[in-house]
C-alpha cells in the first residue's frame, strides 16, 4: 500500500511540473507578444474651451463717396494747364487758367487781365481729366476736371438680401486686403433699394485704417454670422474623417500610453480649430495632433517629448 501511495504522489508530482512548465510558457508567450506590439510615435495638443466665429465672406470694392466736379466759370481759351491726371490738389490751388475770347482776339498785353483762375473747391485728388492740352476752347459750364476726395473712402458691398438680417448700422467686420493686411469695418449705410436681378442690397462701409486706399481696389469683407462662446475646441489636423467623410473623429491619448478612438459631431470651424460637439472631451484631455493617421482604436502610443 505504501509503495501504491509513493507511486500516486509521484504522477501527481509530474502532473504539476508540467502544468507549471505550461503555464509559464504561456505567460511567457503573452509577455513577449505583448512588448512587440509596435508603439506608434505621436504628438499631441490640449483641447481647449474658448469662443470661435462663424464668418461669411464677400466681395467689396472702394469708392470715394465725395467728388467735386470743376467747370470752366466762362467761355474761353485754356492758355495754362498746372495740374495732371492723378495729381494730389489742395483747396485753392490754381488747376487751369482761361483767357476770355476777346481777350485772345485783341492779343491783349496787359498782363492777367482777361484771364481767369480757376481753383481746386477742395483737396483731393485728380480723377477725371478732360482737358487734355493747353489752346483748346471751352463753353461756360464745361467740365475740366473731377477732383475725389480720397480721405472720404468707403468700401461698397452688395448683399445678397437674404443676409440682411445680419448688418445693421455701426455693424462692425473685417476688411482683407490680402492674406496679411486686414482692419476693422463699420458699417455706416444700408441703401434702402435692392437690385431687381441680383436681389442684392448696397451697403457703404467705413474703412478703420490710416492706409490710403485707391478707388475701385478689391477686398474681402467678413461678416459674423454666428458665435459660440466657451465651446470645446481642437485644431484642424486632430480631426479624422473616412473617405466619404460621414464620419469624423479624434485620438484622445490616456496616460501618456494609449490612444482611444473618440466620434465627434463637428460644429462651426475656422482656418485653425473645429468645434465638437458631444465628445464627452474635457479641458484636461489631450487628442492626437500629429502621428494619428490610420491608427485603430486602443493602439499603443509614445509621445513626442519634444513638442
């Protein structure tokens, strides 16, 4: 009996042995799969709660809104021409000098008499020149000149009338010159008539700039459509899309370690963040801003120290 009991206690010893052996080669196993499993190099960014604007974008041009038209005060010859086309005048400078018709007839020399000044009504600029050449005759009431006066630039935007609940007088928006010139706007006129084939409506806004701005230049005009205020904001590169672009969605990383798949519902974006919309992210959260193309949900991440 006692050999029996030796012989039973044996088997069993070797059952365990092996039993032993086999679970540690599993956990081995487990282990080894586990450290190679590839670790993605990412970098990351906060997301933040902040304010963010939704803009619609028009087309304006400049015009001066103040032009004063010069005319000859009587018939006569143009015997001095003193101004050009584009020439900056002041009030009371001397544009054009006119001899009267008799005068010119008896070639008078006594000196100014018979020839009459005619002065700039206020500063500004030449825009129109008739007058081309000095010799010409010219009728009473004949139009010399137009002088603009620039310092009273308006930017003119037609509107499409379905946005007119968007401005009203003292609206204020932003004028782009191009990508690196931009100022401020008020709206200072709403003309009360639309066009009848456009259905657009004349709006004159005032320019915020001490810039010179030539008449009929283009630009930009932006005007605030919507703002959300205290909204939860990621920049543009963290956001993923499929290729039909019905889904979209962030990497929020955890501990430093993993990344997690998070769906959002986008909500107003500009040329640097998007607004999600019931993501669940929080002030503390950190998404994927670079390295996070392709990657599944719950994949192994290192963060790039250097960011």
């Amino acid at each position: 009996m006692e050999l029996l009991i030796k012989i039973f206690m044996k088997k069993n010893l070797i059952i365990l042995c092996i039993a032993a052996f086999l679970l540690s080669s599993c956990a081995n196993k487990d282990t080894k799969e586990e450290e190679q499993k590839p670790v993605v190099t990412v970098k990351t960014t906060a997301v933040k709660f902040d304010a963010i604007d939704s803009k619609l974008s028009f087309n304006g041009n400049t015009v001066y809104l103040k032009k004063n038209l010069v005319v000859s005060p009587l018939s006569g010859y143009i015997s001095k021409m003193l101004v050009k086309f584009g020439d900056a005048v002041k009030k009371g400078d001397v544009l054009f000098e006119i001899q009267t018709k008799e005068n010119k007839a008896l070639e008078s020399n006594s000196g100014k008499m018979g020839v009459v000044s005619v002065q700039a009504p206020s500063n500004g600029v030449i825009s129109v020149l008739n007058i081309t050449e000095t010799g010409g005759y010219v009728l009473e009431g004949a139009s010399l000149c137009t002088i603009s006066e620039n310092k009273d630039v308006v930017v003119q935007l037609n509107l499409p009338f379905e946005y007119n609940s968007l401005v009203k007088t003292g609206t204020k928006c932003q004028l782009n010159l191009d990508e690196k010139t931009h100022f401020e706007g008020t709206i200072i006129r709403i003309l009360p008539t639309v066009d009848v084939a456009n259905q657009t409506q004349q709006i004159l806004i005032k320019p915020q700039t001490n810039k010179l701005l030539p008449e009929n230049l283009n630009l930009t005009v932006e005007i605030l459509k919507t703002r959300h205020t205290q909204t939860c904001l990621v920049p543009r590169e963290a956001v993923m899309t499929n290729e039909t672009q019905s889904e979209f969605w962030v990497m929020k990383v955890v501990n430093n370690k993993l990344a997690i798949k998070i769906p959002i519902k986008k909500g107003i974006e500009n040329d640097n963040y998007v607004e999600v919309l019931n993501s669940g992210l929080t002030a503390s959260d950190r998404v994927i801003s670079e390295g996070g193309y392709g990657l599944n949900d719950s994949t192994a991440v290192s963060v790039n120290s250097k960011q």
